[in-house]
C-alpha cells in the first residue's frame, strides 16, 4: 500500500508539473481515445451497412421469387391451352412442369414474406387464388382427355381462368412494387452509412495527423533548446572544469530525457497509425461491395439508382481514401525517422583505434559507381588516425560524403576531397571538400536542423541526415562546422578528440 501511495503522488507530482513529456502523454492519451471513438463509431456503421446490404438482398430475392410464381403460372396455363388446341402430349408436359415447380416457389415466396403486415395478405390472396385456378386447368384438361372438348371450351369462354390470373398478376405486381421501393431507401440509407463511415475516418485520420505533428513540432522545440544548450557549452571558459562537469551532466540528462520522448512519440503514435491503415483496407473492401452492389442494380434496376451515389461509391470514397493512405505513409516515415533518431542516441558507444584513411576509403568505394557514371571522383588523402566509436564515424563520413554525390552540381563532374592532420591541441581535423551545388550562407545552420532541408528540394530524405550527423559528432565530444558558398561547393569541418573517453571509464584511461 505505501508504494502504492507513494507513486499515486509522484504521478500526481508529474501532473501538475509541466514538462515537454505530459504534453506528450495527453496528447497521446487524446490521440488513443478518440482512435477508440472512432472504433466504435466505425463498428456501429459497419453493423448497420451490413443489416441494410442483407435487406436489400431479401427485397431482391422477394422480387425473384414473385416473378417466378408469375412465369411458371403463365407456362402452367400456356400448356394446358396448347394440348387443349391440338391434344399433343408435349403441351401437356409444359404444364405438368410448371405446375410441379409451382409450390415449391410459393413455399420460398412465402418463407420471405415471412411476418411481413404489408405483404401477407396480398400473399394469401395469391395463393387462394391459384389453387382455384389449378382446379380450373385441371378440370378442363380432364374434359379434354375424355374427349368432352366443347364443355372446356365452355369453361374457357366463361372467364373465369383469365379474371383469375389477372388478380394474380395484380397481387404479385404489388409485391414486387413494395419491395422495389423498400430496395430504393435501403439502398440510399446503405449508401448514407457509408459516408458517415468514411467521413468519420477522414476525419480521426486528419486530428491524428495534427496531434502527431503537434508532438514532433514539441520534440524539434525541445531539440532546438538543447541545441542552444551546446552553444552556451561551447562558450564556457575551457578552465572552469567544475562548470563544465556540471553542464555536461545537464546537457546528458537532457539527451536521455528528449530520446525518451522521441522514443514515446514514435512507438505510441504507430499503433493509432496502423489502425487508421487497417481500417482503410476495410473501406476499400466495404466500397468495393458497394460498388458490386451498383452494379447489379444499375443491370436490373437503373431508375433506382441516383448519380450522386454512384459518384460518391466510385469517385469520392475511393480518392478520401487515398488522402488517408498518403497522409498516414508520410507520418509513417516521418516516426521511422524519429525512431532511428532515438535508437542511435541510445546506443552505447565503444572506443576503438581505426584506420582512419581505410575506413574512408572503404566508404567512397560503396558509392564509386555513381560517381563514375557522373564522371567525377573521390580523393581519400592519407588521413591521421582516430581513436572513437567505429560505427558513429562511418554513418558520420557515409552521411557527408553520400551528400556531396547526391547534392552535386549538374553542370560539372564530382570531384570531392577527404583531407586531415593531427593538431596540436590533442584533437584530429578532418575536412570534406566538394565542388558541389554549395549551401546559401544564411541556410549554414539551417540544414543541421531536425525536418528541416535548404536549396532546391529534388531529393528524397526526410531532413535528418544533417541533425543526425551534428548529434553523433557532438556524442563524440567533436564539432562539425561548415564553409560554402551557394553554386561554389562546400567544405565540412570535423575535429575529434583523439581519444574517446566514455563516461565511467575515465579512470581506466588516465
């Protein structure tokens, strides 16, 4: 019970605090409730899209079943005419077959209509009436067989048999009337559910998509602030080492805490994101079975479909859905994005003595074919040696140099430089020289920037490269800096410290 009490008051400490991490959590927990509203909203539709589509298929196997009971009537009696006329038994056997099939088609006809108040009793008329009917055939076929012809002649003549079909066909009429107007509003009120449904998911796609990009623009101003912090850093008197520890822990802690957010933001967020992609899915399939079901009205029945809905089922389901999809892939992207961020940050680094110019050289080599068929080169010049974390400096070098191939100038061949020595202050400079596009000179801090891209943007890449490669450098204890001039290329500063030093292993160094 105490520590149950005690983190009940360190959570409501954390709640009345405001920090970068509880805008994230409400924001996170707003973005989860209304997922589940939308959930719900969509279950309920869907359920009701699904009652309707079954209602329109009973209208239509009602209307089915009505219009065979009229045809098989008409064969019944087209037969038993037939062999009356000319005393041939295959008139006869047309007869026998329909009148055969007769009950079992009034006995589905009958299983549809069911309890229905409005179509029972022209049902039970239709039925009353055919059995009179059939005893009309029969007998007039009887008299026919025992050669009394005039006598079914007489009854012909009388009427009775025609006034009886045509009640028939009246009361069967009006059922198939009633079920096609019942069909009709089915119809509209399916069609209705299913724009609600698509309107509501457009709807939570779009206030998700805020809410994800209101917490990466939470991240980038919490970046921003620790970025400030390292300028400050750098200023500080190289002397004064107790303030320097001191800022150092400050700016570690802060590291932790905004990796501890990005890592939140881009797992959390995923999951709204996949249930927005599998609803999706289940709105093409849901458009698709509308779309079926168009179809075979417009065959059967076109008066009753209206233009707006075949609009709405082909044209604006089918692009509302494509804005989710490619609303919901570019945040995708951009989470992933994030997510590596935070997964390198968290990474421990382990220091090691690399060969600096082979490790380099290694690199352009990976990328010696595009600059090949650009005409171009890379000169790796003899490079001192490093001792550092070896898969930092491999995306560092890989970054920059895969920059410099991709962002060259068209208008001459790539020539880029890797050049470097040794200082004298115990850290190693090294330099990467391109005659590239070059970078505008108020754009020099712009492009370290997290999203953010300068010059002409005609390549793919969320804006994390730069960032990411300013983050490593600096998890190094390095600097990296820039001097270009916009159409004259672009030259990367890099200094390291020699050795890297990595906290709680200090003393095993000195």
């Amino acid at each position: 019970m105490k520590r149950i009490r005690s983190a009940l008051r360190t959570f409501g400490a954390f709640l009345r605090t405001p920090t970068l991490s509880r805008s994230i959590i409400a924001l996170l927990a707003l973005a989860i409730l209304l997922l589940l509203a939308v959930n719900a909203a969509t279950f309920v539709m869907i359920q009701r899209t699904t009652a309707y589509n079954d209602t329109v298929d009973h209208s239509q196997q009602v209307r089915l079943a009505a219009k065979d009971v009229l045809s098989l009537l008409v064969d019944a009696e087209t037969g038993q005419r037939g062999f009356m006329l000319t005393a041939r038994p295959e008139y006869l056997r047309v007869h026998d077959r329909a009148v055969a099939e007769l009950p079992d088609v009034l006995a589905r006809l009958d299983g549809l209509i069911g309890d229905d108040a409005e179509l029972n009793p022209r049902l039970a008329r239709v039925q009353s009436l055919y059995h009179e009917r059939m005893r009309l055939m029969d007998e007039t076929i009887a008299l026919t067989r025992t050669g009394r012809i005039g006598e079914a002649v007489s009854l012909i003549r009388s009427g009775r048999g025609k006034t009886l079909m045509d009640q028939m066909r009246v009361e069967l009429t009006a059922i198939d009337a009633v079920e096609a107007q019942r069909l009709a509003e089915r119809t509209r009120q399916s069609e209705r559910a299913s724009a609600v449904t698509v309107s509501v998911n457009a709807l939570a796609a779009l206030l998700i998509l805020i809410l994800a990009g209101i917490s990466v623009w939470l991240v980038r101003r919490y970046v921003e602030e620790i970025e400030a912090a390292h300028m400050e850093l750098d200023r500080v008197n190289a002397g004064l080492e107790n303030q320097v520890r001191d800022r150092t822990a400050e700016l570690t802690r802060a590291n932790e805490e905004i990796q501890r957010f990005a890592y939140i933001v881009s797992h959390d967020l995923r999951a709204p994101l996949v249930n927005v992609m599998g609803y999706t899915s289940e709105l093409e399939q849901v458009g698709k079975v509308f779309g079926h079901q168009l179809s075979t009205l417009a065959q059967t029945h076109p008066e009753a479909i209206e233009p707006e809905a075949i609009r709405a089922v082909r044209e604006d389901v089918p692009e509302a859905v494509g804005f989710i999809r490619a609303s919901t892939a570019k945040m995708d992207r951009l989470i992933n994005a994030i997510l590596k961020l935070s997964r390198d940050g968290r990474r421990a680094l382990v220091p090691e003595a690399l060969g600096m110019t082979a490790l380099v050289q290694s690199i352009a080599d990976s990328v010696h074919h595009q600059v090949i068929e650009a005409g171009g080169e890379i000169v790796v010049r003899t490079l001192p040696e490093l001792e550092s974390d070896r898969l930092s400096i491999e995306q560092i070098f890989g970054n920059l140099i895969d920059n410099a191939v991709k962002y060259r100038h068209p208008g001459r061949p790539i020539r880029i430089v890797v050049e470097g020595e040794a200082g004298d202050d115990g850290r190693v400079h090294y330099r990467i020289v391109d005659n590239g596009r070059g970078v505008s000179e108020r754009d020099h801090e712009r492009i370290f920037e997290l999203f953010r891209r300068a010059g002409k943007q005609d390549q793919p890449g969320e804006g994390l490269g730069l960032a990411f490669v300013r983050n490593s450098v600096r998890r190094l204890g390095g600097t990296i800096t820039l001097e270009s001039e916009l159409g004259q290329g672009s030259t990367f500063h890099l200094k390291f410290p020699t050795r890297l030093i990595v906290p709680g292993d200090a003393g095993d160094r000195l």
